[in-house]
C-alpha cells in the first residue's frame, strides 16, 4: 500500500471539496516523499516544492 492511500485509511488525508486536506501534522522522510503522496505518484520534492515567488526547493537550497 503506498503512504498516500495509508495516510486516507488512518484518517491523516481527508477529501474536503474536491480536495485532500491534512487532519494533522506529519513528518516525511524527504521533500520527494511529502511531494509523492501530494502528486499522488513518484515526485522530485526539490523541484516540485515552491516558495510564494515560484523559486523550487533546489533552487532556495543552493543559495
């Protein structure tokens, strides 16, 4: 089972208009991990995570 259907069954992932909504906190391992269950599949958390002016996580890591 993958952590996104996991997170659905224990309660942490509900759907609220059409949307998945965190019920509380969770700690991921890694951006790509918190992205993949986001997505809904495989994700690059350093380049799908962004700030409010569209700079990816790499790119506010290297600075």
């Amino acid at each position: 089972m993958n952590m996104r259907q996991r997170l659905k069954d224990e309660g942490v992932l509900e759907v609220k208009d059409d949307a998945l909504v965190f019920t509380r906190d969770v700690e991921f391992t890694s951006p790509s991990s918190a992205a993949a269950v986001i997505h809904g599949g495989h994700a690059n958390g350093l380049t799908a995570w962004k700030d409010k002016k569209g700079k990816t996580l790499k790119e506010i890591e290297s600075l």
